[in-house]
C-alpha cells in the first residue's frame, strides 16, 4: 500500500492513493505446503531448570543494596507529570522517548505530554487538536506508542482510532525532527492506516507497538475479529525521514495468533522479531528480515512454566491482573536484542508449578530468556520473583554496556500495584513512590528503553496511582519520566 502526504499550512496529512498495491511478505514454514520451506527448528535446552533464581528484592529510592551491591540502581533525575483523572478500571498505557539534547515525549491514554527541558516542565497535548480526525472514524482511542530513532532524527508516534461504522479499525503514525518537536509541538508528518489495507475492511485493531531496525520501523498491533492475530508492518525509514510516499509491506495476522498481544523486539540490527506461546514449555519465535517478500518462524524449547490464572489483588481487595486473563494473559510484554545478536524476552508467569518436579510460586512472576538467534537455542532462563510480591508485565531494554534494564508491575496484599526498575542479574527493582490505591488493571503498558543522554543509563515511563479524595469510585494517575543506572555511570 502506498499513501501520500501532501503539505497544507506547514503541516503536513496523509491521503489515501485508492487502488494502490497491499503487498504482504510471503510466510514460510514447514506447514506452508507446497513451498520450499524455511526449516524449522526445535532445540532442547541441555538441562531443565529445576530451581527457581534468586528471589528479587523490592527496594526504595536511597535504600541501600539488599544484597550489599556496591553499584545499586540509582535514579539519576526523576520528573512526574501532572495528575490524570481516571476511572478506577482504566489503566495508564505508558509509552515514551527520548532524543538527545533533552527532548522527551511521554504518551499514555488520551494525552501526550512534550518536555524540552529535559522534563523540567511539561506541556500537555491532547492528539485531536494537534491532527484533524481520520476522515469516515468516530476519533482518536486511546493505545498510543512513541520512540525516536537517531539515525534519522525522528521521533515517531503511533496513535489508535476507534472503529468505523462498518467495524473497521485505524491508526495514524506521525514524525516529527527533534527540532520540530522543541520549536512547535503540533508540527508532525503523519500517515494513516485502516484494517482493510491487511485485507480486514470490518474488523477492529488494538495494542500497538513499535520498533526499528537500522532500515525499517516496523509496527505490530492486533487484528481482532476473524483474523484474531498480530499483523507486522514495515516501513523504509529513508521513507519516513523524506516525509512523502511511503511504501509498507505487512504479514498474515492469522499466522500468528499465538503472538497476540505480544511486544516487538527493541534494538534490533536488521530484521523484526516477535514471540508467541505455543503451550507453556514452547516458545515461537517469528521473524521478518529488513529485505525480502517472506518471512517466518522457529520454536525453542523453554523449561516448564506454570500458566493457570494470574491474579494479584492489593491491600484494598483490588486485583489488578485478572482483567486481561482472557486476553492477554501470557504475552510476551519485554524483549531486547543484545549486541551479539542474541534475543531477551521476558512475560508473566501465574502462581504454582509448572511441572511436577519443577518449584513453586506463590505468585505471578516473570519469566526471562535468553535465546540465540543464529542456532535457535535457549542460552539461559531466569525467573524474577518472590514470595510476598507479584511481578508482571516485564518490559526491557539494553545499554551501550550491553546491561539488560527491566521496568515491570509489581505489589502484593500490604502494597498497591506500582512499577520498580532494575538490571538483570541485580535480582533487586527499585521504585520511587507508592501508590494508595490498586487499579483492577496495572501495568501491561510501561516502557524502557536506552537513554539517548547517557548510553549506560535507561529511560523509564511509568505511573503510581493514589486515591481521589473527592471521589472514592476515581482515582489519580502519575505519569512520570526518570532515568535510571548502575552508581558506577
């Protein structure tokens, strides 16, 4: 498909090019009969793992290292936003980027807040008086993603629309220079995308995401109704930068309906990756290389995890994972490519055991592996938990010392859901204040990534929640941006 953007009053809107190419990638497997097929592989890790890692500690801001680090995580500047307002169901959906310099963008739903001093002060922005709307949709809802890409000075946005009349879902992906973005906030290149350019005219899309490799930024949402599965997209970031047509291929969302929900691989050097769960010890693992018209999958094998209800209820009776049981449940939240190419990824585990002979959890945590992309095999597992806390959604990033940093959810009966930060093999998360209130749905949307002022330390966006005191059926949301390292930075 390929859309066009013209410039009006020095902003710049996409227009639909009617009967323009949808150019899918091919999918290539050992169950695409008829076609020389892409092996794929199935590699048994060399032991299983029996015992469960080093419990992870939870710690304030200042505290000292439970386990006597000498270099704990320090939180080197921290800067809430305003409040939100929220009802007590809904929940946050951080996203957030930096550039150099100090630029910041910070989104959650239904607002934008743009920082350019380095999130000294915030102005707030809301996505439908920066853009008109997406001509035949109801508007702007609500799932919002950011990143910047330093290669061609960009920071991009991608935005979910409501579905139209005849159930067809939309977003709008925009880009703007770091300069723009300091000079006038509303100053954005932007392109929109309906279902019915993957070849799903009645059917909604939920749950983007965002990556970028060194060619392509590539996008990942959901395809409900009867694709029921993730679509990929990608597009030229030479394309992007030149602000005009654009030119995207996508893959089949129906070969990937165990991948819903599920993150893209963050850092990658040349091609897109993303998981799904074939049952509870066999991970799958799609791939879509930068070039080409095909694209496809391998499995490894992962030790037993336990995968019954995720629950996690709060000093208040709250349970702030059961709401997306149905849905979400085991996605894949984390995943980061490391510099020898190797894959982290990271999702949340229930409470039990996940084998008779394997150990059990009293709560939902994380799970963490390792895997080699070139010989498809499990190089090391870990679990993130402990016995008095839950931890879920997992979300990763890596550092130019190649450190894996780790945002996730966490609380327990005596604390509220909230969010802590880390480095893997620290086995200790951090946070820097508490909530009061637990929301029935916490955290599957926070975000950490690489600081661009500072390639050791890492940027987080999350949120804490408190009660309103004018209203016990609401509560307040708040956003906030810090960065966070190692004391030896």
């Amino acid at each position: 498909m390929i859309r066009r953007a013209s410039l009006l009053e020095g902003h710049k809107r996409s227009e639909r090019v009617e009967g323009a190419p949808y150019p899918p990638v091919e999918f290539v497997s050992r169950e695409n009969a008829g076609r020389t097929p892409i092996p794929v592989r199935t590699t048994k890790r060399p032991r299983k793992l029996r015992e469960p890692s080093p419990h992870a500690d939870v710690a304030t801001a200042g505290d000292p290292d439970p386990h006597g680090n000498p270099n704990p995580v320090e939180f080197k500047n921290y800067a809430p936003s305003d409040d939100l307002n929220k009802k007590l169901t809904n929940a946050a959906d951080m996203s957030g980027a930096e550039s150099e310099g100090g630029r910041l963008l910070m989104s959650f739903n239904w607002s934008i807040d743009v920082s350019t001093n380095d999130g000294g002060t915030w102005k707030r922005l809301d996505p439908t008086s920066v853009f008109p709307a997406v001509a035949g949709f109801p508007g702007f809802c609500c799932d919002q993603v950011v990143t910047y890409v330093p290669s061609i000075d960009r920071f991009v946005w991608l935005m979910q629309h409501d579905k139209d009349a005849a159930g067809q879902g939309a977003f709008r992906l925009a880009a703007a220079s770091a300069s723009s973005v300091e000079n006038d906030p509303t100053a954005w290149t932007y392109w929109d995308f309906l279902a019915g350019d993957f070849g799903y005219p009645t059917t909604d899309m939920d749950y983007p995401d965002l990556s970028f490799s060194r060619e392509n930024l590539y996008i990942a949402t959901d395809v409900l109704g009867s694709a029921n599965g993730r679509v990929v997209v990608r597009i030229p970031l030479k394309e992007i930068a030149a602000g005009g047509t654009i030119n995207f291929r996508y893959t089949d969302p129906t070969r990937a309906t165990n991948a819903m929900f599920s993150h893209l691989v963050q850092q990658p050097a040349g091609q897109a990756v993303w998981f799904g769960h074939r049952d509870n010890t066999t991970l799958e693992v799609y791939t879509m290389p930068d070039s080409g018209t095909t694209y496809s999958s391998f499995t490894v094998n992962v030790a037993s995890w336990p995968n019954g209800t995720l629950t996690a209820k709060g000093p208040d009776g709250n349970d702030w994972l059961t709401k997306l049981q149905s849905s979400m449940r085991f996605a894949v939240t984390g995943a980061v490519e490391r510099p020898n190419g190797n894959v982290v990824v990271a999702w949340t585990a229930s409470d039990g055991k996940g084998s008779a002979t394997g150990p059990t959890f009293k709560r939902a945590h994380g799970r963490i592996v390792e895997i080699n992309m070139t010989n498809h095999s499990v190089v090391s597992e870990m679990q993130v938990w402990n016995d008095d806390y839950a931890f879920a959604y997992p979300n990763l990033g890596v550092n130019a010392s190649d450190e894996i940093g780790m945002l996730l959810a966490w609380g327990g009966p005596n604390d509220h859901a909230n969010c802590a930060m880390g480095i893997i093999g620290d086995f200790v998360v951090w946070f820097r204040d508490g909530s009061t209130r637990t929301v029935q749905r916490y955290g599957d949307y926070l975000t950490t990534r690489m600081s661009q002022n500072g390639s050791r330390r890492f940027g987080a966006w999350g949120y804490w929640v408190t009660d309103d005191p004018a209203d016990s059926s609401r509560c307040n949301y708040h956003p906030f941006f810090c960065r966070y390292a190692r004391t030896s930075v």
